[in-house]
C-alpha cells in the first residue's frame, strides 16, 4: 500500500505560468524560458556558471535587468516580501535565526499536522525541540524545505535540496516534493549536479552556461 503523504494547506493558487524575459545578472545572460503550472524543469550546468545567481535574481536577491512575471503579473509589481513568499528559493545552505527549530515554524501549525510533515522527510515530531545548533547539512536541508513550504509558495526555486543527503533521504525528499507538487500544481525550477536525479524528477532540463540555456537532448 503506497505511504498517504501530507502537505500544507495552500491559501493562495499557484500561476498558470512562470515566464523569466531576458533576465541579465552579472555578466550573465540573457536568458529567457516559461514553466507551467504543475512542471518541473531541472538545471544543470559547471560549478560557477551562476546558477545560484539565477535563482536569486528570480527571487530579487540581486540586481538584475529583465522581468520575471507570474501568469502577466511582474515582479516589479509586487512587494518583495509576497513576492518571495510566492516564488521561494530553498538555497543549499539555509540560515537558522533561532534557538530552537520550532521557533522557525508557524505557531498556529497543529500537532497532527507538523507531526505527518517532519514523517515525509524522516523527522519525528522531537525535531521541534532540537536546538539548531546541533543541526547536521542534510537535517536542515530537509527542514529547510518544509520551512519554505510554510508560505504556500506557488513557485519553488530549489538549489541543490538533495546535495547533503544519503541515498534514502534524497529519494524521501524527491517523492515528498513531486507529490506535494502533484497535489498543488507548484511550479517548480530544480538545480542538480546529478543529472540521475533531475531524470527522476523533472519533465525537462536546462543546461545553463553564461550567456543562454540549452534545452537537453
């Protein structure tokens, strides 16, 4: 019998479609390319090509030239707070501000509900009393993730979600995705070193070098 799988609850519906127009940062780009609601598209591309930066400019991290919209809305449209809690980047190494790792989490979030969450990606529910100092790469990784989730994004901008974790985690952490974003219909744009992985979960990949994106074959 497959595993029942839990997700948050989202508030807001996600876009019919993310559209990145001539998007230049650094000295990189332009670039330019849509993912519709539902679809993963994975990234690939050498160290150092910039495809952290991307991400980042796609969530008005950094300076850039181009438009991201959601369906026809822009970026510069929007405050960057919601627009961040719509188009959320989970980085490979996330930032724990708190004590305790439940204190990164929303109060109002019942004990049945945190408790199905932390079991999608191999947590129990003691997790939220962890001091986050004692967090290894690959626990914050996942938890990093469900922190993400919180906001009910419709776009999520993933850097390497899997790069800390052994075999079993990352196929947790892949089926957990795929089927929140099966559930929901989030857009998802998928950064991997491993192209084994982005086969297992994207529809298509982009391989990016300075100046464009090339579809793979």
């Amino acid at each position: 019998m497959e595993k029942e799988r839990h997700s948050l609850s989202i508030s807001r519906r996600p876009p019919d479609i993310l559209r990145v127009e001539a998007l230049r940062f650094l000295d990189n780009g332009p670039y330019s390319f849509d993912i519709r609601s539902g679809e993963c598209v994975g990234l690939s591309g050498p160290s150092g090509v910039g495809k952290t930066q991307l991400l980042r400019a796609m969530t008005d991290l950094i300076e850039h030239q181009g438009r991201v919209l959601l369906d026809d809305v822009p970026a510069d449209d929007v405050p960057a707070p919601a627009w961040r809690s719509m188009v959320t980047m989970i980085p490979a190494e996330s930032a724990w501000w708190y004590e305790l790792v439940g204190d990164h989490f929303p109060r109002e979030m019942g004990k049945d509900e945190a408790k199905a969450l932390l079991a999608n990606v191999g947590f129990g529910p003691d997790v939220f009393n962890w001091q986050t100092n004692r967090l290894s790469t690959g626990e914050k990784q996942r938890l990093a993730l469900l922190r993400g989730l919180c906001h009910g994004p419709g776009v999520l901008l993933l850097d390497e979600p899997c790069s800390a974790l052994d075999s079993k985690h990352t196929i947790l952490v892949e089926d957990f995705i795929l089927s929140h974003q099966k559930e929901h219909g989030t857009v998802i744009l998928w950064v991997s070193h491993d192209p084994e992985q982005l086969q297992r979960v994207a529809s298509k990949v982009f391989v990016m070098e300075k100046k464009s994106l090339l579809e793979s074959t």
